[in-house]
C-alpha cells in the first residue's frame, strides 16, 4: 500500500518520537531520507546491548523503510545539498533542540523560501514557545514533569515510569497526524505549514479522563497500583498460577464475572449491584474477589470468562506475546533480510488496509548506506561529484 507513494520526506530526526513518526510514513509508502552525521549516525545506533549483526537492536526496531544519507551539515557542500533536497521535498521533520535548525540555516522559514510547498515539523521536548522552550526533554522527565508518573505505581509505593518510553511514541504519532492533515491541507492550497510538536503537549493531551476529572472537580487523582479509579474490578488479579487482569466494565459483565467465580450474589448485593457502588466500596469487594481469584488456576479462569464474553487476560511477558496465536495470526512480527543481521525480527505496524499489512521494502538502513544512491536519483550528481565529496568528509 503506497498511499504516500509520491512524498519524500526528509527526516533530520534521532532517537524514538521522530523516527519512530518517520518510520509510519515510510510504512505507507513516502521516500523517507534519513539525514545523518558521517561516522556518527542517529544517537540509538549506539544504543546497546542488545546489538544484532553490529547494529543496535533499538535502532533497528524504528527505522525500517527508509534510507540513510550521511551528509555533514556544517559544511557549505552540505548545506548545498540539504537544500538542494528541500526543494524536491514534501516534508522535512527534526527534533533537535529549539534554535539548532535556525543557526545551521534550515529553519522553516529557510526551507519555505525555497520550497513554499514544504510541510516543517519541529518535534521537541517542550515546544518551540514558553519558559522552558530551551530545556532538554527526553521521556522519562516528561513522565516526571507530565503527570503520567504520578498515576503509575503502587497506591503506597513510589511512583513509576511506564515501561516502554510511551510520551515519545505518542508524540510521533502526534506528529504523524498533524504531518498528514497539513499534507491534505497543501493538496488544497499549495502551501504547506509550520508544525510545532512536543513531548510535554503530547503527555498533557493524553491524560484525557484522569485530566478531565481534575479540572472539573479539582481533585487530584492518585495512584491505584493496576486498578482503575472509575470501573470496579477492572484491575490485575493475582491466581495460583499467574497475574490476569479482569475488565468488567458495565454491569452485565460485572454478573458474568460473578457467575464463573459461582457467587452470583455479589452481582445482586446492594452494595456491588452497580458500577458506581462498586467504586465507592471497593475496599469490600475486592479483597473478596481477590480471595476467590487466588485459588484459581489463571489460565483456565481466563478461558471461562473469555467464554462468558468477559474481558481478561493472562499478564505475558514478551516470550509469552510473540507466540501468541492472536499476535501470531494478526501478522505482528515483521520479518525482512538485513545485511548484518541476519534475518531482522520487528514488531510490524498496526492494523491491516484491505487485510494486507505495509510493505517491508527495506531494512533499516546502515549509516550512510543510501548517500550515493540518494544524491544520484535525487539531484543528479555523478559518481566523480559523489567521489570529491566523500574525500572531503562531506558524506
């Protein structure tokens, strides 16, 4: 599926939040040139152990579909080129710090004088305006300064950290929407648009429901271990086998759930008989639960709720969810060849289109692979040009 089959996409980005937003692009099709530093590359590839065939597992896990071009952009034969690829291009996206893109002379406005048509997105910690536009932002401070730390962790305990770096993923998805509207925007006008993204916007925004209840009421929400604090029980449970976590989210599965634990008097106790009882005691109900659910064999108590059309699940460590027949049947593990790994093993992306998943076209790229692939078909440049600029450390 190449639905952006015709958009190239320069992407001066490192780490997680931009390429992991460059990497969906090239999923569906656009021709993303992965900016690089000669001899040095985007900070992940260095980013080990693990490392697979001399490259970082972490790099190659958002950085497939497109192509490295390493150039030296405080140069003036690189910033030649740089400019010289932003006439041609559709996007351009960088997360450097605020002001880095200005003094190296590709700012939006830079690249706007060349190519009106661009789509600029800047993706950095804390936005390209405020007090603290100037400060460093990598996730796990914005889970700190963002909330999302206060909601996770033990009621008692500290407060932790989401074990994945999700204020970068979601802040490339972020980006990835606002990069598409402005497109389909240009297709209308003509001109494209300065998009300004960041870490700290994206953790707000996705506070959603605990953030809402705050403003409206102005209490603070705290933290509930692996429980929820509007749905009850919809929450980890531990069995005689395993942690499963349970998910009656409306009273009808509320009586499911009571009718498998064989206590179907719990879903007609005047204390439990809605979801809004059931939140305010809690505390009654659910070491109840939890003294039933603890004799149980997990697995199986799953399968009878999945039977009774309860949401549940055994918790999976990663062996657990990458041989799982449902991951397994969605197509969820990317598989393509790579010149020093090996056969490389990513997550895929999500979902189908028409039942079919994204193209794997190519592996992640090695440092500079592409640069006189790119410079040929993208400016013309001959192999004697090409030549002069690698011995002058330029690519």
């Amino acid at each position: 599926m190449d639905f952006l089959k015709n958009v190239t996409v320069l992407d001066f980005s490192h780490v997680l939040a931009g390429p992991y937003c460059t990497m969906m692009l090239a999923d569906y099709g656009a021709d993303v040139v992965k900016i690089e530093r000669p001899g040095i590359g985007d900070d992940t590839r260095a980013w080990g152990p693990p490392f697979a065939g001399g490259e970082s597992c972490y790099f190659m896990s958002i950085n497939r579909n497109k192509r490295s071009l390493a150039v030296n952009m405080k140069t003036e034969d690189g910033k030649r080129i740089i400019r010289e690829l932003a006439a041609k291009a559709d996007v351009a996206i960088e997360n450097f710090c605020p002001g880095t893109m200005q003094r190296l002379g590709f700012a939006y406005e830079d690249l706007k004088a060349i190519n009106p048509g661009i789509v600029y997105c800047s993706l950095s910690g804390y936005g390209q305006t405020g007090p603290d536009r100037d400060l460093p932002g990598f996730d796990v401070v914005v889970q700190a300064r963002g909330g999302m730390m206060s909601l996770t962790g033990p009621a008692q305990g500290e407060p932790s950290i989401v074990g994945i770096s999700i204020i970068d993923i979601f802040a490339g998805l972020h980006a990835l929407s606002g990069i598409l509207a402005a497109l389909k925007g240009r297709d209308a006008t003509g001109q494209g648009c300065y998009l300004d993204m960041s870490l700290l916007d994206s953790q707000v925004n996705i506070l959603t429901h605990q953030a809402t209840s705050y403003l409206m009421t102005g209490r603070v929400p705290s933290r509930r271990g692996n429980s929820h604090n509007n749905i009850v029980p919809y929450q980890t449970f531990k069995t005689k086998s395993c942690y499963i976590n349970i998910a009656a989210g409306n009273d009808k599965l509320y009586q499911n759930l009571c009718k498998v634990l064989g206590r179907e008097e719990l879903a007609t106790d005047e204390r439990f008989s809605t979801n809004g009882k059931r939140v305010e005691n809690r505390t009654v109900l659910c070491p109840i639960l939890e003294g039933l659910v603890a004799e149980m064999d997990g697995r199986d108590l799953v399968r009878r709720l999945g039977e009774a059309h309860v949401p549940a699940a055994v918790v999976q460590d990663m062996q657990g969810v990458f041989s799982d027949p449902q991951v397994r049947a969605r197509e969820m593990i990317a598989e393509m060849p790579h010149p020093t790994a090996g056969t490389l093993r990513v997550p895929h992306a999500a979902g189908t289109v028409d039942g079919k998943k994204p193209a794997l076209r190519r592996p992640p790229p090695l440092l500079g692979e592409h640069s006189a692939e790119i410079l040929k078909e993208k400016l013309g440049y001959d192999d004697a040009k090409i030549a002069a600029l690698k011995a002058g450390g330029v690519i």
